[in-house]
C-alpha cells in the first residue's frame, strides 16, 4: 500500500520568481522489511543499468531516488526520486497490472520507467509524448520480477501524469484528463485510477472548511462537520478519497502568508517551506495510517500467533519548486535533507555498483534530540 499527491501553496518569501510552491509527499508500505537506500545516478548516466531488454539512452539531468539495495543487481527499480530540474517520478503498488510480454522496437522494461523519465525530462509536457514512443514490457504476474505497479510524475509546474498498464496497454492520464483531475497528484492502489476519480465524485460535498474551532465556536455545528462522511479505513479508494480532500485546504491559504504561518511577526518565522514540508510528512502517515504492527495478518491456524503485515516503512515530501528531497522512517522521525542544488552530478556515467549512496531504511544518525540539557 501507497498514497501520493501534491500540496500547491503560497511561497514566502517567492524563489526564482514563483509565487506557488509545489510539494509533493508519498510513503511506502510493503510486508516485511525492505532496506532503502537514496542512489545519486548521475547526469550523461548510460542506461539500462543492466542487460535486459530496455532500449539503450543517456541521460540529461542527475537525480536522487530510492531503491532496494539487495534487488538492484537484478531489478534495479527507483521506486521514487526527484531529477535536478524538479521532476518526480513515483511507483506505487497496483494489483492486476499487465505488461506488455515483448515489444518489436523501443522496449522499455516495466522497471527502467522510473530512470527513463527522471534521467531525462524537466517537465510533464516533455514526458507525455514522449510516452507513445516508447513499449514498456515485464514478465507475466506470478513471473519472476514480477512487480504490479503504476506511476506518477509531477514537476514544478504543479502537473503530473498517471501511468499504468492494464492486460498489456499503456493508460496515460495526462494534465487535461477529466478537467485537470491530476493536478492533486493523488494516487493510492487498486482499482486503477480511473476507478478511484469516480469514486471521488461520491464525496464532493465534503469540505475542509468550517464555521470556528474548538475554543470559539459555542454553537452551531461542531468542529469539522464539514468532514463527516470522510473514510477513516486504510483502504485504497478511502486513502484516495482522504488524500484528495484533506490537502484541498493548504491551497486556500492567504498568499501574503496572514493567519497561517506561525509566528510571522516573529524573528526567526517558521517560513513556508518548513511548514508545509512539515505538513506534508504529517498528513501522509494520517491518511495511510499504517504504523507498525496495526494492519496484523491472520494466522493460518487457531493456534499460531498473527504476523505483522503492511506498515509505513519511510515516507517523503518532494519539493519540486527548489528540487530539494526530504525523508523520514517509521523508526527515526528526523526529517533528512537532500538540497540537489547542491549536488554533484557530474563526472559522467558509471557502473551501477559505483553509484553513491545513504541509507534511508535501516535509518541514519539519532532517532531523537536529548533536550534534558537544556534545563540548565
């Protein structure tokens, strides 16, 4: 299980002349244990990364994202990152995917699409047609490799793109389908995304506003009432319903940053980007709402013990405007920066096993700040 969108809002003080700040937030949830790393692939990077059946290409543009170490060898999937130019590109798990068996010329390994899109494309108007010439392939379900996913990539404009394969065709959903539905950039599982937009419309009368708040509306109806009706299941379409409603508040706030910016008149404000990373990392784990050991799997008998099941393994917020990257892990809530800008993706393409890396799961440094000192 997986949630995806995009949080659209006023960016104080503007950077590089955009008044609207694009963050994007996603987390991974999978059974078991998968150990995350952050690759740094650099910019001219010769792709595949191994011999398969993908098209050879170069890369333009360097780019972080993440990946199971020990599978790389074999599958090297960037299950999410973000290029230099501010580009996304995200997997998430869909049931009942198919891939096309083979493809007579431009294949493209179900896998590489990440790394395809990321190496080289600034913007979801460069990567939408460039999509029809191209034929992704994978192995049968059940196969070996076999992974069921679709995709999002979104860029500093705030648009993105939903791409998934159903009985061996491409579904493109690009910035015009259904009146611009993708510009909130959610997207969860099963069933396919053109499922969960007209499930959607079912809860169009929910609204994020309301009449006071806990300690000045006396009267009327209560706090939040606007919400009722929201799922609160971890399900796919109530994750897709929960995501696509609860961000639509970041994009009323005033644009002068007045009433929702703590401490404005402060020295030392707490700025735009802080808040809505922040934001951002809290909200997806509300929505998925999976930590560790609450979605349990029954046992096979009455007499053995039940097994944890799908938790929040880590979980990021990307922001496309500055093309900077932050995570978290369900065991180390530090949030960890990556600033692209200042990265180094030079020195040309290099063999995968060359690649720099960080860990992100199992996690890097503490896990808490020790203020007992600070009574002193």
């Amino acid at each position: 299980m997986c949630t995806n969108f995009l949080l659209a809002v006023p960016n104080i003080p503007a950077t590089g002349g955009s008044a609207t700040q694009y963050i994007s937030s996603r987390c991974m949830e999978l059974t078991g244990v998968m150990k995350t790393s952050m690759y740094l692939v650099p910019a001219q990077q010769v792709f595949p990364l191994i011999k398969n059946g993908s098209v050879s290409w170069t890369g333009t543009y360097g780019f972080v994202a993440l990946a199971d170490p020990s599978g790389m060898p074999v599958f090297p999937c960037f299950v999410d990152g973000i290029n230099s130019a501010g580009l996304s590109c995200a997997s998430l798990w869909l049931p009942g995917t198919s891939y096309a068996a083979s493809a007579s010329s431009n294949a493209l390994e179900y896998y590489d699409l990440g790394a395809w899109i990321m190496s080289q494309f600034a913007t979801v108007d460069e990567v939408v047609p460039a999509l029809a010439g191209i034929n992704v392939i994978g192995p049968a379900p059940g196969s070996d490799l076999y992974k069921p996913l679709h995709f999002i990539a979104t860029d500093p404009t705030g648009a993105s793109v939903v791409i998934e394969f159903i009985d061996g065709a491409m579904n493109v959903y690009p910035p015009s389908y259904d009146n611009g539905a993708t510009q909130d950039g959610v997207l969860t599982n099963s069933p396919t995304y053109d499922w969960q937009r007209t499930n959607l419309a079912d809860y169009i009368n929910l609204n994020v506003e309301g009449s006071g708040t806990s300690s000045t509306n006396t009267s009327g109806p209560p706090v939040g009432a606007g919400l009722l009706g929201l799922p609160g299941d971890i399900m796919s379409a109530s994750r897709f319903v929960k995501a696509a409603t609860l961000r639509k508040g970041y994009g009323k706030l005033p644009s002068d940053g007045t009433g929702w910016l703590p401490t404005v008149p402060d020295a030392g404000a707490t700025g735009s980007t802080q808040t809505i990373v922040s934001a951002a990392l809290s909200l997806v784990q509300i929505i998925q709402a999976t930590p560790y050991a609450s979605a349990l799997i029954s046992p096979a008998t009455s007499a053995a013990a039940p097994t944890v099941g799908d938790w929040t393994m880590w979980q990021v917020a990307r922001d496309h405007t500055n093309a900077v990257y932050y995570f978290s892990s369900a065991f180390n809530p530090t949030v960890q920066k990556v600033d692209l800008s200042e990265v180094d993706f030079g020195g040309g393409s290099v063999k995968m096993s060359a690649l720099k890396t960080i860990p992100v799961l199992p996690s890097p440094g503490a896990w808490y700040n020790d203020a007992s000192s600070s009574f002193a």
